[in-house]
C-alpha cells in the first residue's frame, strides 16, 4: 500500500512538473514578441481612442500681454486634467449653451484661460466617446465638429467654449471645477520657465490672431538624431515583426530578400513590407465589399491594430482623417503625426507622414509607417550621444524674427497664391495687408528630419509657417528656408 502511494505521488509530480515547463515554453516568448518594445522604450503596449484624439497645441493665457505655446501635455498635464472636466461636461442633462459673436470669442484669449487646439476638425461626438461619455448630450448636436476648446479660469463662473472657427458654443454649468488647472497655470507663470507669445493682433495691430514670439526664447531646442531603425534590425527581430503583423508562426510565411535589402513577408494575401528606407508598409485588400463608414468603428479598430502589431510610439497622434471609397467600398484614411521631446515633427525627403492606414470599418487594408527613433534616448551604451545637448554658440530666433527676414518670400507666396501681379512687393502696404490677412494660419515650432541618413541623421530645429496653400519651414538659428511644400 505505501509503495502505491509512493509511486501515485512520484507520477503525480511528473505531471505538474511536465505541466509547469509546458506553459513555461508557452508563455516566455509572448513576453518577447515585441521587437520594439525590447529595441525601444517609447513603444507601449496598447493604443486606445483617448490617445489618439488629442490637441497638437496648447496656449496659455496669463493675460492679454503675456501667453505662452505648448506642444505636448507631459510635462504640465492641462489636456489630462481637463479631460474629466470635458467628461462631465458631455454627460450633462441640463447644460447651458449659449452662442458667442465671433467678435467677442476673439477677445476671450486675452483673459486668464487655456486653448486646446487639435489639429484638424474633430467630431464632437467622437470626442465624447474618447473621453468614455456614454451617452453625450445635446452638446454634440448643437456644434458636430470642433478645431478648438476655450477654458474660462479669470474671475466669476467658468467656463468651456467650443468652437469649430466660425461657430463658438460657450458652456455654463455651476458643476464645472477648475480649480486643478487653475492651480496649474499659476504654478507655470511663477516659475517663469516659458517662452513669451504674443498675439500679431494685440502686439502689431493687424488683423491676424496668430501668435508670435518676438524675444530671446528661454528654451531652445536640444539637438536631437535620429536613426533608421528597420536597417538595424537583424533576421529573427525582422520575423517576428513578421509573425505579429500577419499573425502567424514564422514556418508559414514566405520570404522574399530584394537587392536593395528590403523585405517582403507574405501569407495568403497579407503582405508585410519592410523598406530599407526605414519604413514598414502593411496590405490586406478587402475580403468584402464595406458599403457604409463608421468613423468610430474605423478608429477603434484603428487603436487595436497598432497596439497589436505596430506598437505605439510615444508622442503620436491623430492629424488627419480623410474619407476614401477604393472600389465600391467606404472608408477612411488616418494620418498620425509624432513629437520628439515634445515637439511636432516634418519629414522631408518626399516622406509623407509619420503613419497613414486605411480603415473599413472593422478592417484594416493598409498601414504604411515611417519608423524613425531618437538615438539620444538609445540604451545602445555604444552611442554617446549627450541626451540633452544644446547647441552653442547660435542663437534662436523668435518666430517674427524669421518672419521679419522673410517677409519678401512671403509677401511672393502671397501673390502667387492669390494670383496677383501688379502689385510691388517694395510697396509697404501689401507687407501689411499680408500680415494682416489669413495668408499665414499658423506658426509652429518644429524639428525638420531630412531622412536622408540612416543613422545619426540631425533633425533641424524650424519654424514651420503655414499658408493658405503651403508649408515652410524656417531654420531656428539663421532664419533660412530649409523646406517647402505645396
């Protein structure tokens, strides 16, 4: 009797033994399916629609002579603390709306408040949902589309507006609390630690509500370079992008090795790509015809296509969103763009975008992603590159500056945009009338990567003045044109 024992514990011990080494070998590689995850710190492991929509420019309003510009939100948290503001302020049963003259909500910029920017027209409704608001209410209704989110915190009641440009819906409750971003604000203005904007209406007197620096900035931009990182991939990080891309183990994928040392990767009609020129391009044609978008489908699936396979780098965000019909089929094209250090970023080199994929609804048909990292943040201990290197010697130009040294190139785009020439650009009137109009809608502090090396590329710190038509971008230390596009 005691040796049966014996012998039911011993094969009982094989068995968890066998058990334990099996899921063993089951789960340690999941842990390292993320080949840029391991390669890179920035990546993360999920993407979720709150991430995606998400201002690209923050100005600060201290008072009406004293503003500043931001371009990210992780160092002060404005955009993260007002979101469960913006969440209760959706849910709302009994809001109050009210609609501002535009001449008035021009003026709201010049009392204490923050401006929330996004890139392009967002849906309203979407925003809602990003925030978790289950069931907006009327607010989604009255404005469907917003550029801009105005937060009231000077004396008396606050207040949020939204606006699409040309209409502003002001939004009064007594349940709005601002007292964490109030508190925020006046923590920044203390230290003192900003560069100053000021606005060409207020401070020049034209008829533009851009705003400009016009004195030395107390932040200049480290220099930062950047690398290649597909190149530096070797074969088996190479398949296992392959493997999380087209979803199945490395045996059934096919291989083909172009001269140029790019890579193609297929299975059934999956296709991945992977350019020697650092960017990673995905196909899956449709396997049905998609006669309806859904925009909030599209970008959830979307949201769970990068954080599965692409992998998310920190600083990305949605810039664009496009309707497209291929075929007989409805979809939409999203663009996301990226900051380095906090700053946006443009690709030269007829780069296009940071990321652009294509989404029918519950499918994703392309993703074409130009993968770039900074080697500064690099764990490589054989890159010595200093994390924070300021260049010295130059110094930065205030963004009137470049404007100031380049007024005769703009005032030429300005009529060539606008088709005139009897016009003398000597004639101090047109100078004027272009500074005063909405030629220029908008300038913006940026780093201009020339994707031309594969490593130690140096992006090119610019102020990015946007046209009517075109994008030019301004070198920060000489006031040079380094790029255009039209």
């Amino acid at each position: 009797m005691r040796e049966r024992i014996k012998t039911f514990l011993l094969i009982s011990l094989v068995g968890i033994s066998l058990l334990f080494t099996k899921r063993l070998w089951i789960e340690l590689p999941n842990e390292m399916l993320d080949v840029f995850s391991r390669r890179n710190e920035t990546y993360k492991t999920s993407y979720l629609l709150s991430d995606m929509i998400i201002p690209n420019k923050y100005l600060v309003n201290f008072s009406d002579k004293n503003h500043t510009i931001f371009y990210d939100d992780s160092k002060h948290g404005l955009w993260t603390n007002s979101r469960k503001i913006l969440n209760g302020i959706l849910r709302l049963k009994d809001v109050k709306v009210v609609e501002l003259p535009n001449d008035e909500f021009l003026t709201y910029n010049g009392k204490r408040s923050i401006s929330f920017y996004f890139p392009n027209k967002i849906n309203t409704y979407i925003l809602a949902k990003a925030l978790d608001v289950k069931e907006p209410n009327l607010i989604v209704d009255t404005i469907p589309n917003i550029n801009n989110i105005y937060v009231y915190l000077g004396e008396g009641d606050s207040f949020f507006v939204f606006s699409d440009g040309e209409k502003h819906i002001a939004i009064y409750d007594e349940s709005i609390d601002v007292a964490s971003l109030t508190q925020q604000v006046s923590m920044i203005e203390e230290s003192g630690n900003y560069n100053f904007y000021h606005s060409m209406r207020d401070y020049y007197r034209f008829d533009n509500d851009i705003y400009v620096t016009n004195n030395d900035m107390k932040n200049p931009l480290p220099t930062v370079y950047v690398e290649n990182e597909i190149r530096n991939l070797d074969e088996k990080e190479k398949e296992k992008l392959a493997e999380k891309f087209l979803n199945i183990g490395i045996d059934y994928i096919g291989e083909i090795g172009e001269n140029n040392g790019s890579t193609i990767y297929r299975y059934n009609q999956r296709v991945l790509k992977l350019n020697v020129n650092g960017t990673l391009e995905y196909f899956h044609p449709l396997e049905q015809a998609v006669k309806k978008r859904n925009l909030y489908q599209s970008l959830i699936t979307a949201a769970e296509f990068i954080s599965k396979s692409a992998g998310v780098q920190k600083g990305m965000y949605l810039a664009k969103v496009e309707e497209i019909k291929i075929d007989d089929s409805f979809g939409y094209n999203l663009t996301f763009r990226y900051r380095v250090r906090g700053i946006p970023i443009i690709l030269g080199n007829e780069m296009v975008d940071f990321v652009q994929i294509e989404v029918f609804n519950d499918h994703v048909r392309s993703y074409k992603h130009f993968i770039r990292k900074d080697m500064n943040k690099s764990v490589d201990k054989d890159i010595n590159k200093p994390v924070d290197n300021i260049p010295s010697g130059g110094k930065m130009l205030s963004s009137f500056d470049v404007i100031d040294r380049n007024i005769d190139f703009i005032v030429q785009k300005y009529l060539e945009e606008n088709n005139i020439i009897s016009e003398s650009q000597e004639d101090l009137d047109i100078k004027e009338k272009v500074l005063s109009s909405s030629f220029i809608q908008d300038i913006t502090l940026s780093y201009f990567d020339p994707c031309l090396k594969d490593i130690e590329d140096e992006l090119i710190g610019v102020w990015v003045i946007k046209t009517n038509k075109g994008l030019y971008a301004f070198d920060i230390y000489n006031g040079s044109l380094v790029y255009e596009k039209n």
